[in-house]
C-alpha cells in the first residue's frame, strides 16, 4: 500500500499559493494485492460515495481503465444507488451496496481508493473519513462549501499521508495542458496576459424532480441533513448544501484562471442575486471581477455565470494578450485561438506542432487588406471598399490547438489519480491547489453579500 512522499514540483503541475505549498504530493509505487495474496500491480480497488448524476459519469469514465475494480458503492438513495450497482454489473464489477459510508468503510476491506460525488456539503466529511480509513481520495468540486471544510481535507491529506485529488478535471485535459504550457506560458504566443474574460451560460431549467414512488421518507432525509425531497435533489440552490452557481459551475473556469496563470488573485468585487427564480436562495446570475497579480504583470479578470439566458456563446475562458488571444473551453466548439496583426507570424510555431494553420470557414481569417495593418489607417478617397473604421483595430486572425481529447472529458483525470496512486505520477489537482481555487470562488460569494471588494493576502489561500 502506498503511502504519499513528496516529489519534484514540475512545470506542469506548478501552481503558486505562496511558499508554504512547497512541493507537490505524490505516491510511491502501489502494489495492490490480489485475492490470492499475490501482487498485482495493475490492480486498484475502489468505491463510490455518491451515485448521482457525477457518480455515474465518473463510474463511466472509470470503467474503461486498466486494472480499476470497483468493489462497494454508497447513496442514500435507493434509487441511484440500484442503478449505479447494476451498471457496474453489466461491465462485471460486484460492488457491494451500502446506505452509510461508514459502514462500508469499516467492513469492505479491500478498496484502496474513494471516489466522491456527493453534494458539497458533504464532501469534507466523506473525504476525511476515507482518507483517515486508510484510502486515497478523489473528491469532486467544490472542494466544500466552507473555507474550514476545505482547509480541514487538506490538513486531513497531510496528517494521513493519503493522496487527495479534487475534480477540476480541465488540468488533466491535454488541450488545456497544452494551451497552458505551451501557448500561455512556455513560447509565450499572446505576448504579455493582459485580461481574462470567462462565462457560462444557461437557459432557464426547471427545477429536478423524482419519480413519486422513490422519495426518501421525511425521517431519513432529517438523519442525513435534507430539508425536504425538494431540497435533496435541487441542493445547489440551497446555502446549506453548497455554493450556488459560482461554485457549481463557475469553480471549473475560475480553476483555471488560477492555474493558467499560476498566481492567486488579490481582490474580488462582485455582483449577484435573486432576481428570477423565486424558490431558490442562491443567486441565478452572478458576475465578479479579480486582480490577479503575476510575475509578467497585473492581469484583470472578469467571470459571469447566467442561468437565465443561453445567449452569448456558451461556456468558455478567454485568456486576451497584446499579441493574441486563447478561447479555451471543454466544448471544443467554443476552442479558437487568436493572433493579433500586431504579432511575429506563428509560421515557426505551426512547423513545431504548438498551432495548427489558420482555420478555414467559419472563424477563419478574413484577408487583411494593406490598410488593415497596425498604425496603417485608411485614406479617405474613392474606393468603396470597407476599410478598419478609426475606432477599430485589424481583425484577429483565428487559428487551432492541435491536441485534443479522444476520451471522455473525466477520464484523464481519474487516469492521472490512478497513476498517482500506482506509479506516484504528481496529482494535477492535489488538495493544496484546490484549497486555492476553493478560496477564490467563495470569496466571490462574500463580495457579493459584503457589497464591497475584497482583498486578500497570498497566506489567505494556503491552507
Ligand atoms: N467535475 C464535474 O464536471 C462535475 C459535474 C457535475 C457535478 N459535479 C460535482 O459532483 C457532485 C455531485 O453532483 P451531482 O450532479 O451528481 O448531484 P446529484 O444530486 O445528482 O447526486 C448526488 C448523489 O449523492 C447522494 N447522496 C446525498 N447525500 C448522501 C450521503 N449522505 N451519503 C451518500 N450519498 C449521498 C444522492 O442520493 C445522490 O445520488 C457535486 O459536488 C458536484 O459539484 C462535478
């Protein structure tokens, strides 16, 4: 059984929270043990708390990788929990069931590793039951809904010697990896970060229901914290069970502003409310706007989530320099990258692989005419043909990322937590750089209510 050593802090995984983050965590060599007794060092046991909708992503994402078993699965809903058991069946995995974590933790000897996709609420408690059981944990985001819930996983990690990776799984997708080490950062094609502007958008959904026949009797839901059955399937809309939309989706984009730039914001101002759904506490439509300090210069962020409106072009991130500009999204139909005029021609960054040629079709770049030079600006005469109004500068030019994902957009991630667990490869989320994040997206909420900015100390997200 592995146990956590720490390891060289590489590029890739580098992300500056201050002195005391130091270096990263990472496992020695696991050997798992076969039933016979014998080594088998492909093989890792694990179970599920949590078989909801992520619960049955991450169970998909996971079955395809060599040598993972699962062996239990816990919900306290029977529903969910039968669902996800028979799933795992039809792929040959006997996952025994459980309601209580606890009771699976103390009587299924044999799981290595937990996965959680509880509500946020729980996740504190779940992870460091797991991780003070012996097992290695990969939990999903939010980390917590409370700073001290996320502080306390951390120092949990810490006292066990456990490895703990959180679900921001953009940092294990190779697009990402490649966009930040290669395009951001590394050959530097944006010339000096200047802004960020990120969103999420989503029209107007009804709330989530249950068949009637498989609601959780009133006394049960009270045992595990749950109002209602209402509140039970609809809990990120509730302060009591997580963050709201900041920290449901916004947690994935915010993540990678701190990771792109490998720096921690200094303020946060932001504004949020309650202004269209009636029955919800957390705010529908949240905006919130960051400095963040690095070692290039100051880089001034804006992020909007909208669950009102899918006008506007979806999800994505937006990393804008004075010499281009990088769209990045898990839906690679939001991805471009861009290259201002002003900019060396990419034609050395092509031959090596780190752009591809400009795109064709929509995106593409439109011919730029002599005039549309930087500082050439048009003469006024005859010609009828458009020119770069005074007030504009010349168009983009759009190009591609040539990596992709041919795999499901968690798997990497899980991927990489088995790796650290078997082989001690550096998590790309441990639970120091989450803690960071997890910080910066409940801060967004404290602004809003504080109806101030914020500001904040580099120990502030050090855990
Ligand atoms: N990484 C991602 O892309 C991503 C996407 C969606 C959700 N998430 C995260 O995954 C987590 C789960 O979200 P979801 O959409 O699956 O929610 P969900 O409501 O669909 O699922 C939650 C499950 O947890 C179970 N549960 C509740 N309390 C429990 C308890 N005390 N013990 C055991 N099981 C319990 C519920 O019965 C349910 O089956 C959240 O933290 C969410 O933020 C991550």
């Amino acid at each position: 059984m592995s146990d956590v050593n720490s390891s060289p802090v590489s590029r890739r995984n580098f992300i500056s929270t201050g002195a005391k983050l130091g270096a990263f965590l990472a496992a020695a060599p696991y050997v798992a043990r076969g039933a016979d007794g014998a080594a088998k060092a492909d093989q890792l046991n694990v179970a599920l708390i949590g078989c909801g909708e992520q619960g049955r992503i991450l169970t998909n994402a996971a079955l395809p990788i060599p040598g993972v078993r699962f062996k239990a699965v816990c919900d306290i809903w029977p529903y969910n929990l039968t669902r996800t058991e028979r799933l795992l069946k039809k792929f040959g995995h006997e996952a025994r069931p459980f309601e209580d974590y606890r009771e699976m933790l103390s009587s299924v000897g044999d799981i290595d590793a937990v996965i959680i996709a509880t509500p946020d609420f729980l996740h504190a408690e779940h992870t460091n039951a797991a991780l003070r059981a012996g097992k290695h944990v990969y939990c999903e985001k939010l980390m917590s809904n409370t700073v001290e819930g996320a502080r306390s996983m951390v120092v949990t990690a810490r006292e066990t010697k456990k490895l703990l990776q959180l679900g921001h799984q953009r940092r294990s997708n190779p697009r990402y990896q490649h966009a930040r080490d290669r395009i951001l950062n590394g050959d530097r094609l944006l010339g000096r970060v200047t802004n960020i502007s990120g969103q999420w958008h989503r029209a107007v959904s009804d709330d989530y229901g249950y068949p009637a026949n498989q609601a959780i009797v009133e006394a049960k839901l009270g045992k595990y914290g749950y109002a209602n059955m209402h509140e039970f399937r609809n809990w990120r809309w509730f302060k009591r069970y997580a963050g709201g939309p900041m920290s449901d989706l916004g947690a994935h984009q915010i993540d990678m502003y701190n990771w792109m730039l490998g720096s921690n914001p200094s303020s946060c101002m932001a504004s949020g409310g309650t202004d269209y759904y009636k029955t919800h506490e957390w705010f529908d439509n949240a905006i919130a706007i960051f400095e963040f300090p690095t070692k290039n210069g100051m880089v001034r962020a804006s992020y909007q989530v909208l669950t009102t409106t899918s006008a506007g072009g979806g999800y994505h991130e937006y990393f804008m320099g004075d010499e281009g500009a990088l769209k990045l999204s898990e839906n690679p139909k939001y991805t471009k990258l861009y290259r201002e005029a002003r900019a060396p021609e990419w034609d050395q960054w092509v031959a090596k692989g780190i752009v591809a040629s400009p795109l064709s079709g929509e995106g593409a770049p439109a011919a730029v005419k002599p005039w549309e030079k930087v500082g050439v600006k048009k003469l006024a005469g005859p010609s009828k043909s458009a020119g770069v109004d005074v007030r504009e500068t010349a168009a983009l030019s759009a190009w591609d990322i040539p990596v992709t994902l041919d795999k499901a957009i968690h798997q990497p991630h899980l991927e990489n937590f088995v790796d650290a667990v078997r082989k001690g490869t550096p998590l790309s989320c441990p639970g120091e750089s989450a803690f960071a994040t997890a910080v910066t997206v409940l801060k967004i909420n404290e602004a809003i209510a504080a109806q101030k900015t914020l500001r904040f100390k580099p120990e502030d997200f050090i855990a």
